[in-house]
C-alpha cells in the first residue's frame, strides 16, 4: 500500500516546477494529504477485518472425524458453513487450532454445541424463572442444588439471608450455573427441557474441553498420587491437565503420578527425573520401564457396608470393622453418604426416619483424616470419586455370593467379585476388627482447634479429661434405673454387655470382693456425676484435681451442672462456631446436590453439632489420665486414639484386656 501511495503523491519538498512522476497515458496528479490519511486508514482496516474473521473461524470449528464441519452443524459441509458466515465461496476445510503442548486430555471435540430450553416448577411458587435458556453442550445434564447464602457460589447476594434461608441454583453436572431460583424454602422439579443445535462460539471452550465450573463438588481434584486406586485413574488425572479437577495439587511442582503395578498402587514421580518409584511404572507418554498403557488386570476392587442406625461412635464401630475387611480382602472400601434410612438387602426401606441424621459423621466433606488413614496402609475412596456405575452395584445390588454376614472370610472366596457387600459391620466387635479406629481421627482443623481451644481454658496442662455419658433412656420402674448402663438390660454384673469385664475379672483375681469392687468402679463411670467421679478417679491412684476437662452429652443438667461446679471445663458453641472450615465443609455437602428423600441432607447446625462433638472427643486424649464410661462407643474410640501406650493411664481403655494379662496392680494401679 505505502508503495502504491508513492506512486501518486508527489515527493516532499518538491515545487510544481519539478518534474512529478507522471504514469504512462496520464495527466499528472497531485493528491492531498488527508486523502491520503484516509487511504491509508482504510487499508488498515480492511487487512484487520481479514485477519479477524480468519482467526474466529480457525478457533471455533473442530472439525468431526466424519463430516468436517463445526460441531452442532450435523451435516453440514466446511464450505457452506464458511460461505454463510463470511461471504467467501471457497471450499477449502479450515483447520482447528493446533493442541497446545500437554493440551487437555478430556477435550471434547464431537460434543454439539446447543441453547437448551428448561421448564422448572416449584413446589409452592414459581417466580420469574419458570422458563430458562442456557447455552451449552448436548452431553448437559442438570440438577437444582442449594448453596449457602451469601457465599461466594451465591449468585443473587445473599437475599435469602434475610429469611434465614440458603439458596437453591439450577447447575449442569459439570458445575456452571444456569440459573438463579428461590431460596430454599421449597422443592423445584425440572419439568421439562429441550435443545436446538448452535454453531460453537469462543466461549464454549472450556465447554468443549472438559473444563469444569465452580459448582462442582470436587473441581481441585484429588490432592495425592495415593488417592489414586486404579491404574487408569492414575495416569489420568495425575498427568499435567488444563483441567483443573484433574490436578494432583498436593504433590509439588512438575511432580505427576504413575502406576506401579508390582505394587498396585499410584506413586509419584519427578517428571524427566528418570527416578522411576518402581521397575515397572507405568506413565503417560513415553519413555516409562512399564510403557504407557494400564494392564488389563489393573482394575480396582471394592468393599462397601451400610452404617449403623446410631450415633457418631456406633458407626465408628462399623467403619473400624469394614476398615479392618477391606484390609484383610486387599480392597478398597467405600465411603458413602448416609440414606435417609435403613436400607433391607431387598431394597425395601425400614428402620429409623433419622437415620441417615445419626449417622452422618462428614466423611464426604472432610471433617476426616483421611491421608492419615491411607498412610497407615488402608485403602479408602469416597462414593462421589468412583462414579455412578461403581455405586449401582453395592449395598442390596450386590450379588449374593459376593456379600460377607459374619468373620473374615479367605480372600481367594470373593476373587470372582468386583465389590463385595458387608453386610453387618457393627457386629464386628473383637479387638481385631476395631483396632482401625486408631487411625481413623478428624482432620488437623480439628485437632488443631480442640488444642487450641483447651490451652486457652485450660492451660497447657491437662490432668484430667472426663467423659460423661447418661444413657439416660432407660425406665427407673421397670429396668431399675433410667440410665440404661446401670438397669437390668446393661448392667455389667448379669447381662451380656458385662460378660467380657466378668470374665477378664475371673482371670484377674480370685478375690471376689476385689473383683465386685472392680466391676461396681467400672459401672460407676457410666451417667456419672461429681462425686461418683471422684470415687472413681481416687479407686485408681489419682487425685481429683481442681479443674479438669469434661467432655458430656449434657442430657441431665444436674449432673452436669455438678461437674461444672466443681472444676468441670466444656467446650461451648461460642468456642467454635466461627471455625470457616465449618462453612467450606457445608458448602460442600450442598454442592453434591443428593437426592434428600434418599440421602441425607444436613444444615448448618448439624455441621456446627458434628465438629462439637469431634472437638470434645479429641479433647480426651489430651489429659493426662482419661476417666471414660462404661458401655460407651465414644469412650471406646478415644481410647483408640490415645494409643496403647497410654491405655493404663485410664479407667476404662481396654480394661478387659488388661485384666486378663494381669497387667492392673491392686495397690499400685488401683487402691487395695
């Protein structure tokens, strides 16, 4: 163009008496300078708008392996495509953008870009969002799911905080919101949805390449090459991705994950270190000892149980158990979400209404340790990272044959057995089938905060922590006492309950009043007030110290209140209800949107009682000497998390199994 302008301005400084460049068969011309402004402007502009088109059709067409198009023109030829939006005939195919370097694996290039047309209802009122439009992929599924108020995942602001309400959002699958709803003081149906087919536009990038948006459960992925139990799963999420759900995050820099099928596990590896984990790893893309493709035998096993209708501790109780199988089987055990209530093997729902309530414990949301378990040799994954497929075949959809009632079956029984189902873990009571409670403990939020807290009410001594549990359902005319532990159905001097502590006394001395003495000591800890504590405490060698850490159920408020009289310090609601892992937690189990007719569905206070309960429990194994209850399941995990080496500094940890081993000292452990 500059050399096309020369041609017709006259050179700068020269007079008309020059001799200007004069074209053959022309008059001689002379041009004025805004003209030539203008000319240059336009050519300019004209070479910009090439170049733009150009560029958006090369980015928004990924051409299908079969017909050669953008994606959502089914049919539809390259050439007609280019001509409709741009005015050329030309039947050259444009060319998708080449892959950038370790691209997104999960890239989704035959996906059909589409608007979708969604009818919604509520159960009380519709408002202004009835009818929906979202642009997005012909793969979409969605689901209405609750997000706090007022949080960052809140799109309108938090109103509903000002009805004390959360608020319900309609999302996709993949986690981008579509719509904004009502607050969650009611139910929404989708009630029906339709899609037209679109041409692809810049934005459905992320769409198209598996990126996943905000709502999304688990969007970080997981934190440890560990985590990762199959093969497949291993190199795939533990490879460099664009994707942010398929980060290893945990691991460090230019750390990825490999298999190591000697060991059946997924390790991690400097990338181009050449310092392979194993002789065999296994790694995307070459240059691995084991190549780079999973073999055929490297898919994973699992074990899945149902919990107990109980508290906390009873499903403790079963989750020791079914760690302590899926140990011995070589499995991985499945941890789910509580249902609504007590499932038969049938299918048929029976049992309690609030079951699922009760056994809530925050597994998915990660109120757990669950590193700590895994390092100690125990392989666990949660139902919302094994997938749907997984999931249907566990619980009363599991094969019969593959299903285990009662001991500990030889694993070569289930080798048949993709997942196999135990079916009454809470049954499993023996030492054996309890000793992973040990590494089963909340996670370091947690235990950071209960320490916290108890130094700053306490000091940083602990003499004393104490358990008070009532039992307190039972009926004081026909059972003897209302507190169930004390009556005639768990007593430790005729029931079964107290069967194993009379027979390890037996075993212990055959000095009968010693041995009543001892069992009446132990009976006396359980719905204990002070100065029945007291008794306690001084039949085993210690002094009642002057203040001391009480963890209660506070179910009868005079035998609390006398603790608190008399030195007793609790951790209140006050002490921790500002925790923001509280609400990270919350949020997260509102953005796995279950089903609340068949999953549990918890709210805030319920997370604000769990981690109370969580606090109080490891606040017991800080004190010195731990006064526990008998007949207790709490008391039984926080001797679990106190360890072996301290079960003689207390009342109650594994009592039975030290008086038959002898190893309590009449005059040195207890008082003569």
């Amino acid at each position: 163009l500059a050399q096309a302008m020369r041609r017709f301005v006259r050179p700068r400084g020269e007079t008309t008496a020059s001799q200007p460049y004069t074209p053959r068969g022309a008059a001689h011309y002379s041009v004025p300078r805004s003209t030539v402004a203008l000319l240059v402007f336009a050519g300019l502009y004209i070479g910009w708008v090439i170049f733009t088109v150009s560029h958006y059709k090369t980015v928004t067409t990924h051409p299908a392996p079969s017909t050669p198009g953008i994606p959502g023109g089914s049919g539809t030829s390259a050439s007609s495509t280019v001509s409709g939006s741009a005015g050329s005939s030309r039947g050259d195919t444009l060319r998708p953008p080449p892959p950038a370097e370790d691209g997104p694996i999960g890239s989704n290039a035959k996906a059909e870009c589409v608007t979708w047309s969604i009818k919604l209802q509520g159960e009380r009122y519709t408002h202004g969002w009835s009818d929906v439009t979202y642009n997005g992929l012909a793969t979409d599924t969605f689901k209405t799911v609750t997000v706090l108020a007022g949080s960052d995942k809140d799109p309108d602001g938090g109103k509903c905080e000002n009805y004390h309400l959360d608020q319900k959002v309609l999302v996709t699958e993949t986690g981008y919101l579509v719509a904004t709803l009502s607050c969650s003081n009611q139910e929404i149906q989708i009630v029906s949805q339709e899609k037209k087919v679109r041409t692809c536009g810049f934005s459905d990038r992320r769409l198209l390449d598996g990126l996943t948006g905000q709502y999304s459960p688990n969007q970080k992925g997981p934190e440890k090459c560990a985590h990762l139990y199959e093969c497949f799963n291993c190199l795939e999420y533990g490879t460099k991705d664009l994707n942010p759900k398929k980060v290893v995050s945990g691991e460090g820099s230019g750390t990825k994950c490999v298999w190591c099928a000697q060991d059946n596990a997924c390790k991690p590896y400097k990338d181009s270190s050449g310092s392979f984990p194993c002789s065999d790893a296994i790694g995307s893309g070459g240059g691995y000892p084991g190549g780079d493709s999973c073999p055929a035998s490297a898919g994973a096993k699992y074990l899945s149980f149902p919990w107990n209708n109980g508290r906390v501790n009873n499903n403790m109780v079963s989750w020791g158990a079914a760690m302590a199988m899926g140990k011995h089987l070589g499995r991985i055990v499945i941890l789910t979400q509580p249902i609504q209530k007590g499932m038969h093997l049938t299918g048929e729902q029976h049992g309690d209404p609030n079951h699922g309530k009760s056994a809530f414990l925050g597994i998915l949301e990660d109120m757990w340790d669950l590193e700590f378990l895994q390092s100690n040799g125990f392989r666990v994954v949660k139902e919302t990272d094994v997938g749907k497929e997984i999931m249907s075949q566990t619980r009363e959809n599991t094969p019969i044959d593959c299903r285990i009632h009662t001991g500990f079956p030889p694993p070569s029984k289930f080798s048949h057995c993709k997942i196999v189902y135990m079916t009454n873990p809470f049954s499993y009571k023996s030492l054996r089938a309890q000793k992973p409670k040990e590494f089963i403990i909340p996670a370091k939020w947690i235990r950071d905060a209960s320490l916290k807290i108890i130094e700053e009410k306490l000091g940083g001594h602990v003499s004393l922590s104490l358990h008070q549990r009532h039992h307190n359902w039972g009926n004081a005319e026909t059972h003897g006492s209302k507190f169930l532990c004390r009556g005639s159905l768990k007593n430790i001097f005729t029931t079964n309950i107290g069967t194993e502590y009379r027979n390890a006394v037996n075993m212990w001395t055959k000095d009968k009043d010693m041995g009543h003495k001892m069992l009446e000591m132990t009976q006396l800890s359980c719905a204990v007030n002070y100065e029945e504590a007291k008794q306690v405490v001084n039949y085993w060698k210690q002094d009642m110290p002057s203040r001391f850490f009480l963890a209660s159920d506070r179910e009868e408020k005079d035998r609390f209140e006398s603790m608190i009289n008399n030195g007793g310090v609790a951790i209140t609601q006050q002490d921790y209800e500002n925790l923001p892992q509280i609400t990270e937690a919350l949020e997260k189990h509102l953005s796995f949107g279950f089903d609340c007719k068949k999953k549990y569905c918890a709210n805030k206070q319920k997370f604000l009682q769990l981690t109370g309960v969580f606090l109080d429990m490891w606040g017991m194994t800080l004190g010195k000497f731990f006064m526990g209850g008998y007949y207790s399941t709490m008391s039984d995990t926080v001797c679990f998390w106190r360890g072996w080496d301290r079960m003689n500094a207390s009342n109650i940890c594994f009592l039975p199994h030290r008086l038959s081993k002898k190893w309590v000292r009449p005059g040195i452990d207890i008082a003569s």
